[in-house]
C-alpha cells in the first residue's frame, strides 16, 4: 500500500507554515513532529496525545488530550506522522468555516471565498499539496462540501466503519470520520489504514476490511449508475449543470447502463429541519459538560463561581450559543414529542425513501454543490428563511449512514466543483471503484 502523492515531514512543515498567512487553516503545527513517515493533517477535534486539541473553540483553548483517538494510533502504526490540527467550524458547527475562534479559514484558491467546512482547514492544505493525507469529520457535509469547493477527493463511508474514540462529538448519530486525499487510489488506501472494529466504540462496526486499493477496479462497463434527478434537476448553476450531464453522457459512452431516480421533493424540503433538530440536540446533550473549568478558560483571581457564570458566553461563539439553545429547547419535556421525536420520525421516512434509490443499481450521483465556494462578504453562519434541498442533500448519507464521496468534476472560473457518489452500506468498494472511472473518464476529458 503506497500513496501516489506525498512529500517529507519538512517539507510539508514548511509548506504549512509558508501558506498560513494566505489560508489561516492551522491551529497547532506540529514543529516538533518526528522528521520520519508520512506526513498527515489532522482536524483539531481529533484527540492527539501530547498535542493541543481546540475543536476550535475558545473553551477548549488550553485543552491537551493525555491519549490518541484510535485512528491517531492507526495513522502512526502505518508510518504517518502529524504535523498540524487544522482549524474547523467551532466544535463541528458550521459549513463555512468562518466561526473557528482562530478566525475564517480562506478557499485554498480564492482568499475572498470560503473553504467549506467544518473541515475546511483539512481540505484547503491537501488542495495545496500540505500533506497527501487529511482527516476530517462529516456530520451533515462537513468533508464532502469543502472538497467540493476545494477541488479534492473527499470520503465519508459508512457510519460505524471508522472508530470515533478519541474524537469531540457533535451529533452522535450523524457523526463519521472522513479524509481528504488527491485521487481515488490514495482515498481507497486510507480506508484500510483507518477502518476497522475498535472495541473503545461501541458503534463501530464487525464488518471486515476490505482490500480497497488493490482490488480498485476502474471499469465502467456493466455498472449500474442512477442519476438523483431531484437534485440535478434543481440546479440553477449552468456550467455545473453542462459537466454533469458531459459526464453521464460519458458513463454511458463507457458502458455504464445509467438510470434516473428520484425522492419526493416534500421529503427533501424536511432534510434541513429534521437535520438541524437532530444535530442541534444531539450537541446540546454532548457538550453539556463545558463548562470552563477543566478546559481553561478561567483566568487568575476568577473563583469558580464567576467562571460557571461566564464561561459559556466567553467560551462560545454566538453561533454556536444559538445552536445550543435551539438544542436545548427541543430536548425540553414538554417539546420532545413536537420537536425532537417527530424528527426522528421523519428522518426514518427519509432514509427509508433514500434507500429505495439504491434498489438494483451500484451507485447514485449527483452533483455534489449547487455552486462554487461562495464568496465570503456574501455567505453567514446563520441562515434564516427556508432551505434549499439542492445545497443540503449531502445530509441524506449521514442520516442514512451509507457511504458517499465527491470528486472533482471540473471549474468555473478557476473554481472546482464536484460530483457526489454513493453506494450501499459498507460497499465502499463499489463507491471507490465508480468513482475511480469516474476520474479516468474525468483525466482524459482534459487531456492529463
């Protein structure tokens, strides 16, 4: 098993460090790192023994882990090193991230647009060659939009087929680990460093690892591949909506027998709601323990009664305060059945329609974002007004819990975009291989 891009343990130090000013996507950069293996980034909620981990949040400031998550000790078995924590929405919560107490991360090919997040500082350093490999975490689309909009492969597989020990939770039922890499083969071997049953999490799952890279097969003939109509259908981008057609016509061309699929769009309009129900109180009920006290945000001569008093305003954004409250608020006795329970009602409708896409055929694509990156002056970690399924479908995988992953399907204006690629629980292999044709076609498209 061996990466196709990588660079030493210096020079990816010193690239992180000559592009900081320029992206803001560090934390902690590891400068201390042992010069030997691979060098990797890692999203700073990923606990790392010896290493500060803020989850980028000022009430987390202080806080250094006393052991590694379990793929931290995965990564290093297999000759990885880390060499920075990369900035994040606070705590997992945003998809620009804009909100990390370090401040706004920048597109790692436009300063004036947003990197995507909450892994948005994992996936501006694998776009700019900082390491071969970055962890994220993808609670709604949290690696999946910022590879969109950087122009990598992003990988979220299946719910349970990473471990989650030794990583600061969201929402512990939308929660995976994910990566960023710069192809399909390099994605493919990440999967077997990383997978696998850790009896430290009890989610995880039994199921065996495959051998991914090694079996990658590009082949499209004969692949059953359905085009998710409902949401290509709602893009309004031309150019985007141009290369997604270019590119079925080409699956097709390949030998592919492609098919159309579709989902009530009541059913999408909800994904939103029921998503931000969910995580919200799901956060509400993780993060209850921040208190201020153990993780440094009190400050000499303060008495513990002022720092419980103020911690929470100190120590969180606003954006993150409202989430809670909104948490808070579902989760009360009176408005669980209103509010909580009936979107978990509603999520299983969902996934029971989302699953229903995947009857005899091996994957669904779609256009993974409705745009490129936005621009930053135009874009806000608070959204009002209604939501558009076309820019949150993503979140149908983490609500299922089946794999997914974008690669890059072309630019505009020197912009990336991508398309989405999913399959059923634990064919991963299946996922990798659609997707390797994918980029063959995609490669010799532009003549590479």
């Amino acid at each position: 098993m061996a990466f196709e891009q990588t660079i030493s343990v210096q020079e990816s130090l010193r690239r992180i460090h000559e592009l900081q000013p320029e992206l803001n996507a560090a934390v902690t950069i590891v400068d201390d790192a042992p010069e030997a293996g691979i060098p990797v980034i890692l999203k700073d909620n990923i606990s790392t023994k010896g290493i500060r981990t803020t989850a980028s949040s000022r009430i987390l400031d202080n806080y250094v882990p006393v052991y590694d998550a379990t793929i931290v000790t995965k990564l290093k078995h297999a000759g990885f090193t880390p060499v920075v924590k990369a900035s994040m929405d606070e705590l997992g919560m945003g998809g620009t991230n804009r909100n990390a107490a370090t401040g706004p991360v920048h597109n790692a090919w436009d300063q004036d647009r947003i990197a995507g997040g909450s892994s948005g500082g994992s996936a501006v350093l694998t776009a700019r060659a900082a390491a071969p490999l970055a962890i994220g975490t993808d609670t709604g689309d949290s690696v999946r939009k910022p590879a969109s909009y950087n122009g990598v492969v992003g990988v979220k597989p299946t719910y349970g087929r990473i471990s989650r020990y030794g990583i600061i939770p969201y929402a512990s039922s939308l929660d995976h680990v994910g990566y960023f890499t710069t192809s399909v083969k390099d994605a493919a071997a990440a999967l077997e460093i990383l997978a696998g049953r850790d009896d430290h999490d009890m989610t995880s799952s039994l199921e065996p690892v495959g051998e991914y890279e090694a079996c990658l097969n590009p082949n499209l003939a004969g692949k059953k591949i359905a085009v998710f109509d409902t949401v290509a259908d709602a893009l309004r981008d031309e150019a985007i909506a141009a290369a997604f057609q270019k590119l079925v016509s080409d699956l097709e061309s390949a030998g592919a027998e492609v098919t159309h699929v579709t989902m009530p769009e009541q059913l999408m309009d909800l994904i939103a709601p029921v998503y931000k129900t969910i995580a919200n109180s799901e956060a509400a009920a993780n993060h209850s323990n921040l208190d201020g006290i153990r993780f440094g945000v009190r400050k000499p001569g303060e008495s513990v009664e002022d720092v419980m008093t103020a911690s929470r305003t100190a120590g969180f954004s606003s954006y993150v305060r409202a989430r809670f409250v909104i948490g808070s608020y579902s989760l009360f006795e009176e408005n669980q059945d209103r509010l909580f329970r009936k979107a978990q009602k509603i999520r299983r409708l969902i996934c029971e329609a989302y699953a229903s896409l995947f009857r005899n055929v091996d994957a669904v694509i779609c256009p993974a974002a409705p745009t490129v990156a936005p621009l930053l002056a135009e874009s806000s970690d608070v959204r009002f007004g209604q939501d558009e399924f076309v820019e949150e479908h993503m979140q149908l995988a983490n609500f299922s819990g089946y794999p997914s992953m974008v690669i890059p399907l072309g630019k505009k204006d020197g912009l990336p975009f991508a398309v989405e690629i999913a399959a059923k629980p634990f064919e991963e292999q299946t996922m990798f291989d659609v997707a390797a044709g994918m980029e063959a076609l995609l490669k010799e498209g532009r003549h590479e």
